[in-house]
C-alpha cells in the first residue's frame, strides 16, 4: 500500500489548511521501513491591520506612494469596516496612515516555510521619490494568531 503523512482535523478556527492536509492532492508519501523525513507546514491565522509610513525626512517632501497590492482588503479580507475605502489610492507627502480595515492572512514571513515567489508577505507600490519613480517591495512578518499593526516603511 501507499502512505502518506499529514494533518488530520486541523482546527480551521485557528490554523490555515495546509498543504498538508487529508483534503488536498499533494506528494507527502512515506515509505513503510524506511528513514522518512518529511517536514510538515501548519500555519497560524493571523490578521494584520497596516500602517504606511513615510521615511523621506524632508518634512515638506511631496512623495507619492501608490499602493499596488499586498494588504489590500478584498471580500473575504475586510474585517473591520465595511465602507472604508477599499484601496489607499495614493499616499502623498509625509505621512503616517493607518488602514482603516484589517487583513486576513497566514502567520510567519513565508507560506507552509517554503521560500517560493509569490508565497512571501509583501506589499507592492510605485514610489516616487524627488521626481523619479521606482516600483517598491517591501517585506512583511504577521505574527500569529493576533491582530497586529504591521508598519509598512518606504
């Protein structure tokens, strides 16, 4: 026969499915009689409210952050206010704005410990910055099972 390793009844209340669970399709088998290592990925939930904030020290700068993806809320994100505007179109000047809803995600840095693109928390953005403008990533840890301000620093 075939065996595999995986979660089984994983409180969804208080952790993301993993890939590893019974539901899912995916290569977790394991050799009967053998050395099998296998390292398995459960996640926290975790809900992050962001917090954009400008490091330009010039007080009369006139940057411009136009926010792209990341944090933004959708339909199954928006926790807190549902009629607060969905997108921060643009940040502008000196600035330290914080959202006015919270985000939905995965605890940790990467998704299931795997660093692959698109797994990564990151918000995107165009920045411009003294006239010149540059598309911006910027890295995000969401601590577990908590609601947590996350400063976004551009």
């Amino acid at each position: 026969g075939t065996y595999f390793i995986g979660f089984r009844n994983l409180d969804t209340s208080v952790y993301i499915s993993s890939p590893y669970a019974w539901n899912r399709d995916v290569d977790n088998a394991v050799t009967p009689g053998t050395s099998n290592n296998v390292n398995l990925y459960c996640l926290a939930k975790s809900w992050v409210r962001p917090r954009f904030i400008n490091t330009n020290p010039d007080p009369n700068n006139v940057d411009v952050f136009d926010y792209i993806t990341g944090v933004g809320p959708n339909a199954d994100d928006l926790i807190i206010d549902p009629v607060a505007t969905l997108y921060f179109d643009k940040i502008i000047g000196s600035c330290d704005s914080l959202a006015p809803w919270v985000h939905k995600t995965w605890s940790g840095t990467y998704k299931y410990g795997l660093q692959k693109p698109g797994m990564i928390h990151i918000v995107k953005g165009k920045l411009t910055r003294n006239g010149v403008t540059t598309e911006v990533e910027i890295e995000y840890f969401a601590p577990p099972f908590d609601t947590s301000i996350v400063e976004i620093r551009y």
